[in-house]
C-alpha cells in the first residue's frame, strides 16, 4: 500500500508538470520562432505556417480557397487548412487562434502518446512518456507553429493507438485504423513512409490468428488505397498543374549522397534531444546484436518502425531541416525509455548514471523553453502587421490602386497580420503571367542586400516604389523583407 501510495503520488506529480509545461505553450504566442542554435536554419519560420494555412486564409480574405496557378498545397494536403479555417469561422483570420490549434494538436499528441504506451507498458512509464514529450524543446517550439507537424503526429498517434485496440474480427476498428492514416497522409505527404509503425500493432495484437491479421490488415490497407487513389484521380483530373508543383520532387528514391544524408540523421537526432536519441539508437543497436526479445514486443517494434521509416525518407529522398525530427519526438522517446528500463534491470549503476544524464537533458530542455519565454520577441509579426499597415494607408489615399500582396511569403504576412488579400508568387503559372491575370499593387521580396529572382522578374515588368523595410529579421542570413509598391511600366 505504501508503494502504491508512492508511485500515486509521483504520477500525480509528472501529471501537474506535464500540464504546466503543455499549458505553457499558449504563453506568448505570437512571438517569433527561435532563431539560436539549429532552429537559426529554419526558414520555414517566414513561409510556412502561411503555406499550410493558405487555403483557408484565401477563403477568408479573398473568398475561395484556390488560387488558379499558384501555390495551392491545400489541394494536396487539405485537412490542416480545413481544421484552421472551421476555426477562422469563430475567431476571423488570427495567428493566435491558428497556432493554439496547432498547440491543441501537440496536447492530444501527448495524451495519445501516453496512451499507446500505456497499451504495453506500466503508467509510471507511460506518465514519464507523457511528461518526456512535454519537456521536450523541439517539441515546444515547433508545437507552436501553425505548421502539419502537430497534427501530423497526432494523427499518426491516433492510427498506432487504435490499431493497438484492434483485436481479432475488429474489422470495423481496422477500417477505422486505415481511415485515420488516409488523415494523416492527407495532412502531410510524408505520413507513407510510417505505415508500417502504424499497421504493425494490428498484426502483433493477433499474430496468433494470423489469418485472423491477415484480413484485418487488408481491410485496413483497402480503405487507404481507395481513399488514397480516389484522391489521386481527382488531382490528376483537376489539379494536374499544382501536382507537378507541390508533389514533383523528383526522384522520390536516390542513391546519391545516401550514406551522407544517413550519417547527417544520425548527428541531426540529436536536435530531438542530445541523451534521448543516441539511447534511442544505441537500443536499436543492441536489439540487433544481444536484446533480441525486444523483438516481440510491440511498442519496440512500432518505436523502430517509426524510426526507420523516416531515417528513409530523409535519407533517400530530402535531408531534412529541424521540423522534420518532430515528428521523431514520441518514438525516440519511448525506445531510449525502453532501453533506460533495461539497463536499470541489468546494472543498476549504469542505470544511475544514464539516468542522471537524461535528467540532465530535461533540465536543459525545460531551461532553454523558459530563456525563451522570458526573453519573447516579436519582429515578425510587427513587419507583418506594419506592411498591413502600409498597403492599408495607401488603399485609402487612392482606392484605385489594388491592395493585393505577391511574393514568397506573403500569406505569412497574411496570417499574422490579421488577414490581408495576399497570393504567393510561386506556383504552376509563371510569376510574369501573374502580374497580368491578378494585378497586384504590392510586392515583397525576402532578401539579404542583393535581389532576388523573383524580385528581377517582376522589375522586368513593372515599376517598383520601394515603401517600407525590415532588415535583419533572420539574423543568421542577415536577411530581412521589403516590400515595394507596383506600378505599370514607365509610369511617374
């Protein structure tokens, strides 16, 4: 009784500091993306969250969600704009109310991670699963961002924790496992690439029927190839354009600078956490060579698959920047928990001593959320919200003049200023065509002192004012915006 007294009363404990550190998240919202460290090469801090949202903010500012030639990802990854823009309809355009939806998302990500883990494990180690997630810096800061890798996660943790619950002539909840992974898939592209993690819990839970598993993981895989190829029938009808664009990376498979990329994740695991990833690693190591019964356990497996699963997809196909090994947080976490367990069980000392360095970590993780916390900055959103200003003032004195923003990231601008009429000068239409089809009246243009490309393409077609700028907001490239007012060929 009094153990069990005791362990209660620490699950209470991580529970209150998991909540602490998840409710922080809301803390300073609007403030910019870290710019220290690894998360300096991020550029997606400027483009992004303003990508993924486009469709609903499009819907909202210029009433339809798809904009013919341009940079459309809403075609082809629809259910993050469709969960902002069901939010919009309550809130109007706001970044607060986009990114505490994407901080929802990482809440439930935590719940579902302690619940998968609680499938396979005890609740003191599904609670330090929890708490681990929660602490996590990588996790913090980019749980932050309107961008797919919240709801991403959560999703995939969803599919994992009901195939967990898929036990023999669960068709339905197959069905259903399958149904969510098409969600996933449906939010990032990338989701494929963890099929086998997320399908693996059903075969493990009845391999002893495997005929049994057999069938239920074909219902699965069938409701995610109908799904999927219906989609896909739809966007080669529709969307042929946009596809080439959005999803024509090529080649999706390459050899060259495989075993470079492979090295670089090795090192790069380290942005998830510098003790947890090489636990995670040296686990999958010493599963290979000595603790070859973690082979039959299902959260091993699953963990691994994960794991694997992306490596390959880094590794063959984009070596990814620091968002990528988000969605790496919960699998990492449970294998170097895992072998932490392990190691306590056949050293006890070893056991200490690896778990003061993982104790360590959390220290330094929950440090370098509260630096950044403390010291919060807002410079983005200030441009943001100063370029609305501009084109706004501007718009009154002559009415005439089209209020329409082009550039890249300019539905960034759009999302944290409030809402404006904004269009990325990317996409399948030229951007000198355009100029021509929708006529903006400004342009922004994202450089380091010398111009840009598509800066040149639109001087080559228009006269350009300069109105306003706003160096140094990405420090590392020492780059800033400005943003210039179009006018027509040899105007005054």
């Amino acid at each position: 009784m009094i153990a069990e007294s005791r362990a209660h009363r620490w699950h209470l404990a991580l529970l209150l500091l998991t909540i602490c550190l998840l409710a922080l998240r809301l803390w300073h919202i609007r403030a910019d993306f870290p710019d220290d460290r690894f998360y300096s090469q991020e550029r997606a801090r400027f483009t992004d969250e303003g990508f993924y949202t486009s469709a609903a903010l499009h819907h909202f500012t210029l009433g339809h969600a798809y904009i013919p030639g341009g940079w459309n990802p809403g075609v082809f990854m629809p259910v993050w704009p469709f969960l902002v823009g069901v939010v919009f309809r309550f809130t109007g355009v706001s970044v607060i109310a986009a990114r505490s939806l994407a901080v929802v998302c990482t809440w439930i990500g935590v719940l579902l991670a302690y619940g998968v883990a609680r499938q396979y494990r005890s609740q003191t180690f599904a609670c330090l699963a929890a708490f681990l997630m929660a602490a996590n810096a990588l996790g913090f800061f980019y749980g932050r961002l309107a961008i797919l890798e919240p709801s991403l996660v959560m999703f995939l943790l969803l599919a994992i924790y009901l195939a967990g619950k898929a036990h023999p002539g669960s068709y339905a909840m197959a069905a259903v496992v399958g149904l969510v992974f098409v969600a996933a898939t449906l939010t990032k592209s990338t989701a494929p690439c963890l099929l086998p993690a997320v399908l693996y819990p059903i075969w493990a839970n009845n391999r002893a029927d495997r005929a049994a598993a057999r069938r239920m993981l074909a219902v699965s895989l069938a409701v995610i190839v109908l799904l999927l190829g219906f989609a896909k029938i739809i966007w080669m009808l529709h969307y042929a354009p946009d596809a080439t664009i959005i999803l024509g990376l090529r080649p999706w498979w390459q050899l060259e600078h495989f075993p470079l990329r492979l090295l670089r994740f090795f090192f790069r695991g380290t942005w998830i956490d510098p003790v947890l990833f090489p636990l995670a690693l040296a686990f999958a190591v010493a599963a290979v060579w000595r603790l070859r019964s973690f082979w039959h356990d299902t959260l091993f497996v699953t963990a691994l698959l994960w794991e694997a699963g992306y490596a390959a997809f880094i590794a063959f196909h984009y070596d990814g920047p620091p968002r990528y090994f988000v969605t790496l947080i919960a699998p990492t976490i449970w294998l170097a928990m895992m072998f932490l367990e392990s190691l306590w069980l056949a050293n006890k000392r070893v056991g200490v001593i690896v778990t003061a360095c993982v104790a360590g970590s959390v220290l330094w993780n929950i440090a370098s959320i509260g630096d950044y916390l403390l010291h919060p900055q807002y410079s983005l959103v200030n441009a943001s919200v100063a370029i609305k200003q501009v084109i706004v003032a501007e718009h009154k004195v002559n009415p005439a003049q089209s209020g329409l923003l082009i550039g890249r990231g300019a539905d960034e601008i759009s999302l944290l200023s409030g809402g404006m009429a904004t269009i990325d000068s990317d996409g399948a239409m030229p951007l000198a065509e355009k100029l021509d089809v929708y006529h903006p009246g400004w342009f922004m243009d994202f450089t380091g002192g010398l111009p840009t490309l598509r800066m040149e393409t639109v001087a080559s077609h228009r006269r350009l004012i300069i109105k306003a700028a706003f160096p140094e907001l990405d420090r590392y490239r020492n780059a800033g915006i400005v943003l210039y007012r179009i006018l027509p060929r040899g105007s005054q």
